[in-house]
C-alpha cells in the first residue's frame, strides 16, 4: 500500500530521473539526534564536574586500577543509566500510554529495544570495569580471568552485575519481538526487575539503614528510568502523532493526549523520586552537618536540579500541554531543554555512587546482628512493646498508604457522581491496610527476624488475618466503577485490570483447589527449604516471601468470600469443605512444628536471637502459634461462608418471588402442570401399576 502520509511527502527528496527513489526521511530524526547528543553531552560534563568536586577521582591508596577504570566505569555507567531509562520509559509509554496499533507505539517499542541493546552492552562494560576496580587489575593482568569469573559468581555486587547483564539483554529481545501491548508489558516488567540488582549495589549495599536504602534507592531507580525514558519516547514519537494521517489498520495518535498521560505518570516519578531520594540523602549524611561536606555538596546541587525539573513540569501542565495542539514545536522544544536537565542530574547521580559520603558505608564498631538486620535490633520482647514497637518498611508503607488512600478517593469520586457504596466494605478496606501496616511495619515485623516464634506470629497474621479484611473490602469492584475508559485503543489501569482478570492465569491460580494448594502447599515448600533462610538474610527474599504469602492469602479468601470478580467460586458447601480441608492441612504443619526436632534456618536464629534463647522451643511456640492462631480466622471465615450462604438463598428466594409477580406465578404453574402430566401417565390404562391390572 502507498503511504499518502503528508509528513513523508513533505521530507521527501526529489528523485533523480531513471536513478533509483529516495528513501523517505523518518519524521524527527535530526531532532532526536541532535537531543539525544546534547542529552549525552550533559551527562558527561556534569559527571566529570560533580566526580571532581566530589572526590570520585581521587586514586586509591591501596589497589588503584588506573586513570581508565577511575574515569572509564563512571562514563560507562552514565551510558548505563541513560540507555536504561530508553528501554524502561519506552516500553512503559507503549504499555499505558500510546494506542495500538499505530505507528507511534512501534516506534517507541523500537527505540525501547535499541535502548536495551545499548544498556546490555554498557552494563557489560560495567561489570568487567568494576571487577578491575575491585580487583586493581586489568584483563591483561595473570589470573584476571580466574579472579573475574570468582568476582561475577561468588562477589554479591558482581552477581548483581551479571544478572543485570543478563536481564537487560533478555528486555532487549523481548522489546525487538513485542507485537502486542501484551509483550510490551512484559517487557517493561522484565526491565523494571533488572533495576533491583542495582539497588543492591553501590552505597545501599553497605548502609547501616540497609532495608531501607536498598527500598529508597530501588524506588528512586524506578521512578527516574520511567520519568526520564518516558519523556525521551514522547519526544521520540511526537513526530508521528496530531495531524498525521494513520495508515490503514492503525490508529491515530493524539498528542495532547499523549503529553497529558506522560504529565500524570511523570508526576507520580517527580514524588518517588523526591521521597527515594530525601530519605536516601538522610541515609548518607547522617544528619544536616553532611551538607556541609563534598557530598552535601553533590547533594544539594541534585536537589536543585530536581526542583527546576518540578518547575519545567508544571510549566509544562499550565501552559504548553493547554496550547499543545497549536504549537506542538513549543512543546518539543521545551521538553528536549527539560530531557537535557534530567541528562545533567543523571551524571550528577552517578557521581554520587561514585563518591565518599560521610557516613561510612561500613562501621567495624557496629553491632554484628545489626549488621545482619540491616538496622538496629529491637529491645527485649514484650508484649507492650509488640505493639508500640516499629520497624518502618518503605515499600510496605507505600503500599498500603497508597490503597489506603486511592480506595478513599475511589469511594469519594462515587459518592460525587450520585453512586452509593457500602459502608461496610469501606470499614473493612480501611482495617485491613491498617492491619497490613501494622504487620508489615510494626512489632510483628521487628521481631519477625530475631524470632521463630515472632516470625510464625507475623506470617499469620499476613495471611490469614489480612487478606479476609482486604477482601471484603471489593476493591476490584470499586476501581472497575471508578476508573476512566479509555477509547483509543491504549490500556490504562482498567484495561489491564479486565486483561488480568480475563487472563488464562487468573483463571488457573484462581481456580478453588489451586488456590487451596498455593495457600497450603507452599508452606511446605517454604520452610522444609532453603527459601526460609534465604528471606531472612536478603530484603529481596524477605519482600518476595511477603508478597507470596499476602496473595496467596488474598485469592484464597477471594474463593471462600469474595464478591469482585475474576476469582471461580464453587457452590457454597463445596466451599465450606475446601476452608475445612485446608485448615486441616494448616493445622498439621503447626503440629509437626510442635513435636520437630530439628531447627529450621538454625544458624540464622542463632546468629540474631536474644542471649539465652531456647531456639528449640522458640520453635515449638511457633508451631503452637501456627496450630492455634488458625483457629479464630478458621471460625471466621466459616462464619463468613454462611453468611453468603444464607444470603444467597435469600437473593435467591427474592429473585423467585419477583419472577412470580411478574408473570403470576407462571413457573409454579407449569410445575404443577408437569406434576398432573405425570400422574397422568403413570395412570393410564394398560401401563404397569394400573389399578385395572392384574
């Protein structure tokens, strides 16, 4: 088909007569080169400007690799970080921003794909630059090799390399072979997982907050790949969008619509990484007097470029996103200015990694068991304390802050419109988020590592106390009556919310016995493995085994007592053998903990519990825990499962007599009909059991 396309016409050469004909020039590309230079450029002025100020090329005393590793790994990295925030921001705009198909949305796949091949490269360059810094040596050196791969298998920020590395390479062959907002997602996902790696590195590594820097700084990476990729593709496609005419089977693309979307995404960027990086710089400095060092320094010039940068946002909101349609090159122009700015606070945060802070990383006269918390260990347990005590975990406290507060402002925006929604299911919401922090963020979880006991008490508290309240709460159903529609062929949060509960996975996990067995089983598998001790040494391990626990909880519940949809729900005594069966099962792991002999994660708890503690029957308090704390969830959600019962045979019986008004008993009628029709018959001369016969 012949593209008619008045942008391609227009940049079109003439063509040579009898020569061959030009290619079209791709809208924008001296643009995006020109920006994407000046964004390169920037990053690498204000990397070698702030390592300077900053200390970061200062030779070591011991070990020093040489002038190309001290400033070959800082380059390197900034390459990383940018060509990182391509394939992130990219593959987020195509999955919750552009429509599909359409011309836009490959683009942006596209330049997310060369963005990740250019972040695998560069992420390899990294590693092997950063194991020379380790090392002092260079590849030439004898047994680099050896020491190398040791470094890259053995070494917890060489692994972490690696499986970047790896990953990045994996979203690069995603993105090229992405057809689909599907694949897209999955792409993004992929990508903002290789980001935790790195969260894991560099200064969080060592910091005596660790769970928490290692939290901040993975959010701070989140929101600045998205933030900063995001823009670089709006730019990128803005080209191919307004009066562009589409070409058959795509959809138009509107860029005031884009921009307004990317507006909202970058905002929610502008707070992570303003939180992320208050309480990551408090980490650092250890207090105000750290402004006053090189650091303070770096730190302070960081913060004022993201304050310029909230300025450029909001100009962008009140005065070009209302005149976008009319003079888009203002927009271009001022958002390539703004992509240049975010380059030069990039390099700026390089330098940082790079740079001595004064609060050392490690302090030989610290506590070994705060070391291996990663924070200081509560004091001796009771019960007062259990409740007063508090152990702040950011990504919990923005989870369940967050569904706190969106919950709230869904319930507001129906009240607004004139819809009604139950009390009920509001107090039950608001209980469980605050029951969920409570767990997550309180006594549970600040004696949940130095404890059997406490940590059994706080994962039944996660899974069987929380997700019941949470449930009744039907947030699905609330965000499906509150969410916009989107009509142009993009998927906002309700679109992907319907794909997800239309998803052959939902219907796999949320099937009753697979649920019951997730629930169940993966007890088991937990702890009778290495994964237990795995989630208490590592803040990865420990989130993941909270997510698990808490969803496996949730959809499990869902099955027994949910109403939002998604979820299969067997009939009502079905479900009361399921609850039944399981909490069985449930009851038998408490039991075999009861009567073990044998520690499990017992060099952990010996490392971290209280002097003097009985680690045997700490875990014998924790299988009484497990038997008899399931008891009063058990008795609630039978409750539960009767009450729907009952209540289902009420809705039912009212559905009967609303029916019979309707068409005056009609249905009883041709009951009976059929009754008399079958008298009959039985009745009939010359059939068996006639009273005639003999």
């Amino acid at each position: 088909m012949a593209d008619t396309r008045p942008s391609d016409s227009a940049t079109r050469p003439p063509t040579p007569r009898g020569g061959p004909r030009a290619v079209p020039a791709v809208p924008g590309a001296a643009g995006a080169v020109l920006t994407a230079l000046a964004s390169l450029g920037a990053a690498c002025a204000a990397l070698l400007v702030a390592l300077a100020a900053g200390g970061g090329l200062v030779p070591s005393v011991l070990g020093d690799p040489g002038a190309f590793v001290r400033y070959g790994l800082p380059l390197a990295r900034t390459v990383h970080d940018l060509s990182a925030a391509l394939a992130v921001g990219g593959l987020v705009v195509a999955t919750v921003v552009l429509p599909h198909p359409s011309a836009a949305w490959t683009r942006a796949v596209r330049a997310a794909g060369v963005g990740a091949g250019a972040w695998t490269v560069s992420a390899l360059a990294v590693l092997v630059l950063t194991a020379m810094d380790v090392l002092g040596a260079a590849p030439g050196a004898a047994g680099f090799g050896a020491q190398f791969a040791q470094f890259a298998q053995e070494i917890d920020l060489g692994r972490a390399l690696l499986v970047t590395t790896v990953l990045a390479a994996v979203v690069a062959t995603v993105a090229a072979a992405a057809t689909t907002p599907t694949g897209a997602a999955w792409g993004a996902a992929l990508a903002l997982v290789a980001l935790v790696p790195l969260s894991l590195s560099g200064h969080a590594s060592g910091s005596a907050s660790h769970e928490t820097a290692v939290s901040s700084l993975g959010l701070h990476l989140v929101g600045v790949t998205v933030w900063v990729g995001g823009l670089a593709a709006v730019l990128l496609v803005a080209p191919l969008t307004g009066r562009r005419r589409a070409a058959a089977g795509e959809r138009a693309v509107d860029l005031p619509v884009v921009a307004a979307r990317y507006s909202a995404l970058a905002l929610w960027c502008f707070a992570a990484v303003a939180l992320s990086g208050v309480v990551n710089a408090w980490v650092r400095l250890g207090g105000f007097s750290g402004l006053a060092t090189a650091y303070g320094a770096l730190v302070l010039a960081k913060t004022a470029a993201l304050v310029l940068l909230g300025v450029v946002g909001a100009w962008h909101r009140r005065r070009t996103l209302p005149l976008l349609s009319g003079a888009p090159r203002a927009f271009r122009r001022l958002a390539a200015g703004e992509l240049v700015l975010m380059a030069a606070a990039t390099g700026l945060g390089v330098a940082l990694s790079r740079s001595p802070t004064p609060v050392p990383e490690t302090d030989p006269s610290a506590d070994p068991v705060d070391l291996l918390l990663g924070e200081s260990a509560p004091p001796p347990f009771t019960v007062a304390r259990w409740f007063t005590e508090v152990s702040p975990d950011l990504l919990w406290l923005l989870v369940g802050g967050g569904a706190l507060v969106g919950y709230l402002l869904g319930v507001h925006r129906l009240r607004r419109r004139g819809d009604r929604w139950s009390a009920a299911r509001t107090t039950w919401w608001v209980l469980g988020c605050l029951a969920l922090l409570f767990v997550t963020s309180g006594g549970p979880a600040a004696y949940g590592r130095i404890s059997f006991s406490s940590h059994m008490l706080q994962h039944m508290l996660l899974t069987m106390a929380v997700p019941p309240l949470l449930v009744l709460g039907a947030p699905v159903t609330l965000a499906l009556r509150t969410l916009p529609v989107r009509r142009d062929g993009s998927r906002g949060a309700r679109e992907w919310l319907l794909e997800l509960l239309h998803s052959r996975y939902l219907a796999l996990v949320g099937h009753p016995l697979v649920a019951a067995v997730l629930f169940a089983g993966s007890i088991i598998v937990f702890y009778y493995s290495p994964l237990f001790e795995l989630a208490l040494r590592t803040h990865v391990g420990h989130e993941l085994m909270m997510v698990h626990f808490l969803g496996t909880g949730y959809l499990f519940c869902s099955v027994l007592i949910g109403v939002d949809p998604g979820a299969h729900r067997p009939a009502h005594p079905l479900r009361l053998m399921l609850l039944l069966a399981t909490m069985g099962f449930h009851a038998f792991f408490g039991v075999a903990l009861m009567q073990s002999t044998q520690l499990l994660a017992g060099e952990w708890f010996a490392q971290v519990a209280p002097a003097g503690t009985d680690l045997l029957a700490d875990q014998h308090r924790g299988g009484d825990i497990a038997w008899g704390i399931g008891e009063f969830p058990t008795a609630a959600l039978v409750l539960g499962v009767a009450i729907a019962w009952s209540r289902s045979d009420t809705r039912e019986g009212r559905r009967r007599d609303r029916a019979a008004d309707r068409d005056g008993g009609r249905e009883l009628a041709d009951y009976n009909a059929m009754l008399a029709r079958l008298a009959e018959h039985d009745g009939e001369p010359g059939r068996p059991g006639h009273p005639g016969e003999r």
